[in-house]
C-alpha cells in the first residue's frame, strides 16, 4: 500500500478486523491515494437516495476533486477510513478538523466534523456503528476531542447510530439540519454500548458456525476412509437437518452422489447459498478452496487440515494468510487443525467433526483447544463405567485446534445467553487475550456456571497458538481468573466431576454438609474430605449395612427438610445377604426424595456399585438403553469410551439426575466448588463501587506525568517525584534522606527527629531486614553511629549501600503493595505481607483494577496470613480500614493514567490507628495506542 505523500506515515496500526452485527467480518483500514478507483466504484453502487443524506443535494458522481479530497488526507487534520469485503468498499467514514469557526484548523484545535456513507445493500448490519468507534479512537489519538455533524432529519438510521453510541452529546436544530455534537471521552454508557455490540456481533459469528442451514464438506474421498469423507458420514449419520453436499475436484464430471450425499466438482458448482464449509484439503489447496468459498458466499469455515502453525514456521505463515484470506471474504474460520464441532439440538443435529458418533443432547457446552482431549472429554461425560455416573449430556461441542480466528471468547460470547446450555466447561491451553476473557467470564459466571481446567500452565503454549506475551506467573492468572467467577480445577477429571453436579444440581447455600449412609467408614472418610475443603460438615450419619432403601428415603428426606444443612452426600457400599438392597430400589429411593425437595444439591458416593450409578441416571442416560428383555451388563461390560447415537428429544427437565463418584475426594472437592462459586454468585450481586476521594488531584497528577514523559520513553521516577505523584493521590511516604557519611547521617536524624532508622538500600540489602541491613529505634546520636560504623564493617563503603536516615514510624505489621500494567491481563493490583516467608510461600493475592470497595476487603483477608492483621495470638489488630483505603487509592492512581505501568509500596507499616508507607517506587510509560477501551477488533494476523 502506498505511503500517503503528506506529513504523516501510513498508519498501519489503525488497520483492524471487526465482527459485523450479523456475524461477518470486514476489514477497517485507512483510505489512501491508492483508493480512487476502488471509491468511485464504491460511490456508483450506492443508492441516489443515501448520496442525497450525505450530501444534502442530487450528487449522481464524484468529481476529480472530489475523488481527490477523498483520497488525499495527512492522517492528522484529515482522515478517512473504509470497511471493506473482498477488498472492495462497502462503507466510508472521514473527519476533518475545524475551529471554533466551523473552517479547517490544525492542533490544538480539537473539534472534527464527522461523515459516513454506508453502501445499501450493507445497511442494517452495523457497519456505521463500527467504523465511528475506529474513527473515535483514530480522533483521540490525534487530539480531538469532540466531533460534530450535521444530518438531515429524515436521516434517522445515522441519527440513531450518533445517539445511540453512548457519548456526552449535544442536539440542535437550524436551517433544516439537525446537528450533533459529543465528546469521545469513553463513558460508562458508551463502553457498555461497545461491549454489548461486541457480544452480539461475536455471538452471531458462531451461531452462523453452529447452526447453519447447509454444509458443504470439502475434500470428501472418492472411496470410504480418510478424514473428509468420515466427516462426511458423521454429519449424515448424525441426521443433520439442512443441506449437506460433498465435495471433491477429484470427482468425474458425471458422479452426482458420494454416499447418497449430492455431490459436486467445486463449491460454486452447488446451486444455492452454502452457510459452512468443512475443510479437509492438504494445506497447500486451502487457500484455492478459500477463494471459491468465498466468492460463492460461504459464511464460516471449519478447517481441519493440518500443516500450518504447529509445523513450525513455515506453517505459521500459512496460518496467517489463511486468517487473512478468510476475513477478505467476511468469513470466520474455526481451525485449522481443528477436531471439529457439535450441535446435538434437535432443530440442527450436526455433528461437523471427527468423533464417529454424536453425544446426546443435554445442557453443557463444551470447548477443547485440543482434539484428543475434546473427544477424551466427551467420552468421559457419557460412559456409565470407571468413572463419574449420574451423567448429562452436551448441548454443543467446539474443539478450536489452533484457534487462529475464533477462540474460546468468542465462543463464550455464544454460550452466554444460549438457552441450550446451563454449564460451561473449557479445556484451554492458552488465552490468547486474558484482559478480555476475565471480562467475558465474569459476566457469563453471573449466569451460568464457567468450569475451566488450563494445560501447558508451567510451559509455553503449543506452536499453532498465537498469544500475547504475559509476565504475571500462571498463579496469579488463575487467581484472577477466580475472581472473574471461573471455577479453576486441575484436571479433565475435576472439570468433567464438577461440570456434572453443576448439570443437574442447583447451588449450595452453603458450606454445610449432612453426611449418611450404610457405611460408618465411608461416611468418616467424607467428613474427613470436607474439613480438608474447608466445608462444615454434619457428624456422619451410619444408617448400618442393614439399610433398606425406605431407610435412605427417609434419612436423606429428613436432612434435605433441615434448614442446618445446604447439601446431602450419600455414601453406599454394596450389602451382602437377604437384606442387600437392590440397586434400582436404592437409586429409586434417592431420587424421590430429592424430587420432593429439589432445592439443595444431593450427591452420591459409591464404591463398585455400577448398577446404582446406571439406576440413578437412568431416567435421563447417555449411555446405550439396554431392551427391557435384555439381560443386565456387568460393570465390565458397560460402554467405557463409545458414544450414544443422538436419540429423539432430551432429557426432561422433570428428570432428577443424581451424580455418582467412585471416591469421596471427588465428590467433596467438586461440591466445594460448587459452594466457592455459588458465594461469587451471591457477592457478585452487589459488586460494590469505587470510592471518591475528595484530595485526589487527577489533573494535577496528569499534568506531572506529562513532563516527566516528555524526558524519554519510559522511566523509573526518583525518590521527589515519586512523593509527588503518590501525593496527588493522597499517598504520604515517609521521608528518608541520604547519609553518605556519618556527619550526613546525624544532620538527617536532627532535621527528622528522634528516634530514626538506618537502612542500606543497594539492591541486595533493600527490603532484606533478615540481613542486617537495618538499624531501628535509635534514639540518639550516639546510637546511630554505632550503628553506621557496624553497618559499613559488615556490609562494605557507604557508596556500596547507599544508606539513608529516616524517622521511626508506629510498630505494626509490614505489607507490600503492587500495581502493574501487564500486557496480557492488563492492570493488577497485588497484596502480601513482608518478608521472605511471604515470597517463598507465594503468599500473595491480586485483583483487577479498578477495584472496588467490596474486593479491596476481601483482598486483604485472602491472603493465608491475614490473621497477623486481625490481632492473632493477642496481638493488636492492624487497621485494615486504612490498608484498605491505601488499596483503592494505589488502584485509582493506575486506573486513571495509564502511562503508570508500575507501582510498588514496601515496606508499609500498618499499626494499630493508621499506616506508613516507608518506601515507593514507580515507573512511567507512555500509554498504548490502543487499549482496552478502544475500538471492537479481531486480534491482529
């Protein structure tokens, strides 16, 4: 592309991908010189009636000048962007910058006029809405502040576009023209209005993936076997019920059908629109096969051709041009490499992937980054034996492979408001976007349960996965991902057990658990099993081996009616004798009472009672049905890994599906889990506020920033100037003054005041109290020399460690806070006590910033040894009203510059009344271009 000839480069970094608001892509980049011929084709195809409302007259054509005004901008004053679909225009936006006059102007003018023009057959889908988020963020960026435009009345799709943005806005009316006027300073409104579009638009893209009207599987094999033509019958057998055609070049002229499937020589050839296609060509003939998808209108791609980014880097070339070669034709791709995906409604059926037969449907969403754990998952979600029982099944499967478009947000975009779909569960081996999936999760954790085990968490991601680079440690990513309300376990075990008790049991109140069973040792090891989860569990209650089934009606009815008791575990081992109970007798029992009082979750731990486990899921299995003359299978020759054919309708909601655990660790951990999360839940309803603070000086402190940015690029602040920055947000340190020399040390004690302290603060002694590289509580002069002649003969020259003089602040208890700005997570906010057991132990806890009232409390009480700040072992309580507020303070600070990239407060003293930050340190940066309050965009290929 061509530089523009004007003062300023190309900007490259304004080029993006957005989803449209009915699930395509187009691309939004700069228009430049290059552009002439593209905009008066652009301009011939749009109706006289829109060239009327953007030109307020008859304009049929462009002129020269016209064209070229157009064309021809400096990227400052005078910008135009265009969206664009197969490379062509489908839609132009431009500002200029204007006086107080309403004539052009340079900086520091501040104020824009505005323009769209949106070509008729792409109205209605979103693309006006999208293009004035880029050239809002474009406008910031150049310093403008405010855009004005001028509409006509009759006008009212743009009107609506302007008033409906979110913007501080101003309306008036004169000579027949109704003009606009905001500001582009984000607001809450405006990011809301943003996000909601985000999720709409994200949503659609994969419910057009799965759930289209016709697929076409391309690559299908000439004979049986071989992956396209497998995936052929899959979706066939599975009963899809759209258009389905094969499709193979390789196919002679007069072959119409593969398999009594319509078969066809190339995509184009299908005579009708084709919503999916399914990819299985060798790499090297996906970008032909890409071209006539989308030329004939296809909507979205499934790939699972590999060859590409985890090949090495060649392959990953191949994955960024097969990214940027879909999105030219507004496709999304799932892929490549990819397992494939599964839509159990009975509306769709399609099983587009690999795994020979379709799960039955039920209420869970499933993703896998992998394909081998994708189908891992699935037969463990449905076999009846070796594992967890009492099972549901999937509502719809994704296994993303490389994920180079559509990832795991977006596919949390779809399952948010999906009404198939009660519980979520996610294999991820890496986030490509971890500010935003934190975001994502947080709102559908509100809803519905979000279950995620992580792969890859103490090495680097796999090859065919492209991320942002991310210094926090997987730690502190996991515990931020807790706070987004995301239930983190550690294996594909935990998150198939907690993902079936989340199914089909509703939320514990509560931490208190009632125990019984026909096994006194069992029954021991449960309550055993609660304590080490933190639970609060009922003494066990032992109905004895003798136990008929009306005895465990009648003793779980009794805990389930008992208002001291928020869930029910039910051990059982099998009996012996004439008094053994009969598995479905057992299984019948326990599912009345739970049906009588289905309000608390009731789970059941087994040992080697396969035949309960089918009992107690048997209204509702996902497992094969045996004939009612067919004699029952041993545990044995239950199905271990073979899914069940997709069967008409699903499980009734009146089913109440019990699920079994083979050991009590399990169930109990997953129980836990369930109670974790359904506190967030409760928490998450009042979130709390972000406290005002009357002397924070926000200006003041932006207007420091600026000239000391205006030194370099980055830097770490001084001792002064960090005291003046954190003043401007009510943050006070304690002064401490150099003491190259004991003459200088007794001079600093006498300008502070007595008693002081002397602390080394080279790099290897800073902090480090352990070592000797502080003196505290010296009274007079006499003491602190001493102490200065004892610290240079063990430590070295005072030049080595740099000592420094400061007044003793009230005893209490030492804590360190952080904020830093990591590239992937965003900002982070982190909290521990002082010293080195705390480091060692990673004794450490961390929010988002901003955070609220509400999360600084509990950020201060999450940490193992938060009982030295509550007065443990008759101590004096520290005040944590004070840490707290310090908290929120050091969060606001971040939160409203964003070129403050890192803070750190060590130590800080909290005493009995008040606290004393001893020691600070920042470091400045110039804010990105582009943040996470700008525009909509698919990351970047």
């Amino acid at each position: 592309m061509q530089t523009s000839p004007d003062r300023h480069e190309y900007p490259a970094h304004w080029e993006a991908d957005v989803v449209l608001r009915d699930g395509g892509t187009a691309r939004i980049r700069p228009i430049t010189v290059d552009d002439a011929e593209r905009l008066v084709s652009f301009y011939e195809q749009v109706s006289d009636e829109s060239k009327y409302y953007r030109f307020f007259a008859p304009y049929p054509r462009l002129s020269a000048k016209d064209v070229h005004r157009f064309t021809h901008h400096d990227f400052v004053d005078r910008v135009g962007l265009a969206a664009t679909v197969g490379g062509e225009f489908i839609a132009t936006v431009r500002y200029d910058r204007i006086g107080a006059d309403g004539t052009p102007a340079s900086a520091p003018a501040d104020e824009a006029e505005v323009a769209f023009l949106v070509q008729d057959a792409h109205q209605g889908r979103g693309v006006a809405s999208a293009l004035l988020e880029h050239i809002g963020a474009v406008a910031r960026e150049r310093g403008i502040r405010r855009f004005a435009a001028e509409v006509l009345p009759a006008n009212t799709k743009m009107i609506k576009v302007f008033t409906d943005a979110g913007y501080t806005q101003k309306r008036s009316f004169e000579d027949g023209v109704v003009r606009l006027e905001f500001d582009l300073e984000p607001t809450d409104r405006s990011l809301a209005v943003q996000y909601a579009r985000e999720h709409r638009a994200e949503a659609r893209s994969v419910q057009r993936l799965l759930a289209p009207g016709s697929v076409a599987v391309i690559g299908a094999g000439r004979t049986p076997g071989g992956v396209g033509r497998s995936v052929l019958a899959n979706i066939r057998d599975a009963g899809f019920t759209g258009r389905l055609y094969a499709v193979n070049k390789a196919l002679p002229e007069e072959q119409k059908d593969l398999d009594g499937v319509p078969a066809h020589r190339s995509v184009r050839d299908i005579d009708g629109p084709v919503d999916l296609a399914v990819v299985a060509v060798p790499a090297e003939h996906v970008p032909e096969v890409v071209t006539e998808c989308g030329e004939h209108g296809v909507q979205g791609l499934v790939v699972v051709s590999a060859g590409y980014a985890e090949s090495g880097t060649e392959g990953r070339e191949r994955q960024r041009a097969l990214v940027r070669q879909a999105r030219t034709y507004g496709m999304r791709i799932i892929g490549p490499n990819a397992f494939g995906i599964i839509n159990t409604s009975p509306r769709v059926r399609l099983n587009a992937s690999l795994a020979p037969e379709t799960p039955r449907p039920g209420r869970i969403g499933l993703f896998a980054q992998s394909g081998a754990i994708g189908i891992a998952l699935l037969s463990r979600l449905h076999r009846r034996g070796g594992g967890v029982t009492g099972v549901t099944g999937v509502s719809t499967f994704v296994s993303s492979g490389n994920r180079a478009d559509v990832s795991g947000n977006d596919v949390l975009q779809y399952w948010y408001e999906d009404p198939d779909t009660d519980v979520v569960l996610m294999y991820l081996e890496s986030i490509g976007n971890p500010r935003k999936f934190t975001r994502l999760a947080r709102r559908t954790a509100a809803a519905k349960p979000l279950v995620v085990v992580q792969g890859a968490r103490h090495g680097a991601a796999p090859q065919g996965h492209a991320v942002r680079a991310t210094r926090l440690p997987h730690t502190t990513v996991s515990a931020l991902l807790r706070q987004a309300g995301v239930i983190r376990v550690d294996t594909i075990t935990e998150l198939v057990d907690a993902g079936l008790l989340l199914a089909r049991q509703p939320l514990p109140a509560g931490p208190r658990v009632a125990i019984l069973g026909n096994s006194e040792s069992l029954g021991l090891l449960t309550y055993d099993a609660c304590l080490a989860e933190g639970l609060r569990p009922h003494p066990p209650q032992d109905l004895t081996t003798a136990a008929s089934a009306a005895d465990f009606h009648t003793a779980l009815s009794r805990a389930l009616a008992d208002d001291r008791c928020d869930a029910v575990v039910v051990t059982a081992i099998p009996a012996v004798g004439e008094g053994s109970v009969a598995d479905a007798a057992l299984a019948g029992a326990l599912r009345s009472a739970v049906a009588a009082a289905p309000a608390k979750p009731v789970l059941v731990v087994h040992v080697e009672l396969g035949g309960l486990a089918e009992a107690l899921s048997a209204a509702a299995s996902t497992a094969p049905q045996t004939g009612a003359d067919d004699p029952p299978r041993t545990r044995a020759e239950s199905p271990q890994v073979t899914l069940s054919p997709t069967p008409p309708g699903e499980p009734s909601e009146d089913s109440h599906l019990i699920p079994a655990y083979p050991a009590a660790e399990r169930a109990v951990r997953a129980l836990a889990q369930a109670v974790s999360y359904a506190q967030w839940r409760r928490d998450a309803a009042d979130p709390g506020r972000v406290p005002e603070y009357e002397d924070i000086d926000e200006k003041g402190a932006a207007t420091l920033i600026g000239g000391l940015l205006a030194r370099g690029q980055g830097l770490t602040l001084g001792p002064e100037e960090t005291c003046d920055l954190l003043g401007h947000y009510g943050i006070h340190v304690h002064r401490a003054l150099p003491a190259p020399t004991p003459d200088a040390a007794a001079e600093a004690a006498r300008t502070l005041g007595y008693p002081v302290a002397l602390k080394a603060t080279a790099p290897h002694l800073r902090h480090r109290a352990d070592l000797g590289g502080v003196r505290l509580d010296l009274a007079d002069e006499d003491q602190l020399r001493r102490s200065y002649t004892e610290l240079t003969e063990l430590f070295g020259a005072p030049e080595e460690l740099r000592p420094v003089v400061q007044r003793m602040a009230p005893r209490g208890v030492d804590v360190v806070v952080r904020a830093v700005i990591d590239p992937a997570a965003g900002a982070v906010l982190s909290f521990g006590l002082a010293g080195a057991a705390s480091q060692l132990l990673g004794d450490t806890a961390h929010r988002l910033i901003p955070v609220t009232d509400k999360e600084a409390t509990s950020l201060v009480r999450s940490i193992r040894t938060a009982p030295l700040l509550f007065g443990w072992r008759g101590s004096a309580p520290a005040d944590t009203g004070a840490l707290e507020e310090l908290l929120l303070r050091v969060s606001r600070l971040v939160d409203d510059h964003p070129e403050v990239v890192a803070v750190t407060l060590e130590p800080v003293v909290v005493a009995s009344h008040g606290l004393s930050v001893l020691g600070a340190s920042i470091r400045l940066a110039p804010p990105p271009a582009r943040d996470d309050l700008g525009p909509r965009t698919l990351p970047a290929y």
